[in-house]
C-alpha cells in the first residue's frame, strides 16, 4: 500500500444527484481517486486497474464550503452547439479551498500477471520524467488542479488524518465506479470516516470493481 499526500487549491466533488445546486461531498469519492491516479500514470484505459483498492482521507475537517454562480453546460437542444443557447445555464457550486488530501492505494484484487495501479504510481513518484501523460493533473474537474504532491510509500500518514472506510453500518456512501453513458453500471460503497493515526486496514479500503 502507498498514500499520496497533495494539496487542491479549488474543487468541488459533486453529489451524485446534485442537479440545480450542486453541494459537494467532504472529500473525493473512490472513484474521482482512481480517475486522477490513472492520470498521473498515464493511462487512458480505465478499466485497466479493475480490482485495485483506493480510497481517501483529510487531515482537517474541510471549512465550510464558499458558493459560486458559473455557467454549466447541458444538452437541452442537439440542434445547438454545446455552450450555447438553451444548452448554457447559470448554476450555483460549492467549492472546497485549500484542501490538504490523502490518496491510499492497494493491488488489492488486480491481476498479478500485470503491473498494478500502486506500482505504477510508485514508479510515476519516483522517476517522473519516465512517464508519457497529457494535459493538467486535476482531482475532479478538469479546473480543479493538484497543487502540490508527496510520497508516502508505506500507506502510513504523516499525522493523525480522517480516511472514508467501507462499512456496511455506515453514513456515507460514495461511488466506486461511475458509469459515463447512463447511470445503469454505476456502483456505490457505504462506509464511514474514521480517524487513524497508523495505515489503514486494507480489507476496508473500496475495491474498484
């Protein structure tokens, strides 16, 4: 196991059925994780790593969220083009500011004739001018960039952090795998934030799948 700690300046990890005012969730869902590890690697087939375990944490709890009125694009007419007329409309957004994160990640189920999703971001950490990527490293939103990143090789956080684990009991429940066309594939975990000061249980960490 290994976590990254980083730091988002902006962002906004939206509710899965915030429509009209889209509210955020305290931290990034197990999906958005795996979405930003596969591109700091640089791989464009996200199916790759089914199998892997990853999951997040934060080291405070997050402030209150500040709001913001921006332009959203939706498909209301296929006669216009995208961002225009009808298929342009104001909405409100709540954004996280200054956002100190973890990122854990686990082999977990991957297959083992392959290199896994944690290697792979290992390596990345480790020799980056070995890695063929494109365009910004965004935990969310294409807007919502990685400021800043660091290694911690032995999944152990540096301080006392809130991680979201899985747990049947829970009161949170987060996506693990989002399906694009439609929402017929899409797959959720309910699990809880805990507080750990050592690596966290590896059999609780959501497994992509």
């Amino acid at each position: 196991m290994l976590a990254l700690k980083l730091t988002v300046p902006i962002a906004c990890w939206r509710k899965g059925y915030a429509r009209e005012f889209l509210e955020t969730e305290k931290l990034p869902p197990p999906a958005t994780c795996y979405g930003a590890l596969l591109s700091l690697v640089g791989e464009t087939n996200r199916r790759r790593h089914r199998g892997c375990r990853v999951t997040a944490g934060y080291y405070e709890q997050p402030t209150r969220p500040s709001t913001v009125l921006r332009t959203l694009w939706r498909i209301k007419n296929d006669k216009l083009s995208q961002g225009t007329g009808s298929n342009a409309r104001p909405d409100f957004q709540q954004l996280l500011v200054n956002t100190t994160l973890l990122i854990f990640c686990d082999r977990g189920e991957e297959p083992l004739d392959q290199d896994s999703l944690e290697d792979r971001v290992l390596a990345a950490m480790q020799h980056p001018e070995q890695i063929e990527r494109f365009g910004g490293w965004s935990l969310g939103e294409s807007t919502h960039l990685i400021n800043d990143v660091w290694l911690l090789p032995d999944g152990t956080p540096d301080v006392p952090c809130e991680v979201f684990l899985s747990d049947p009991n829970g009161d949170l429940t987060l996506p693990v795998w989002v399906d694009h066309v439609g929402s017929a594939g899409t797959r959720h975990v309910v699990g809880r934030m805990e507080r750990i000061c050592v690596r966290p249980d590896v059999t609780r960490i959501p497994k992509l799948a």
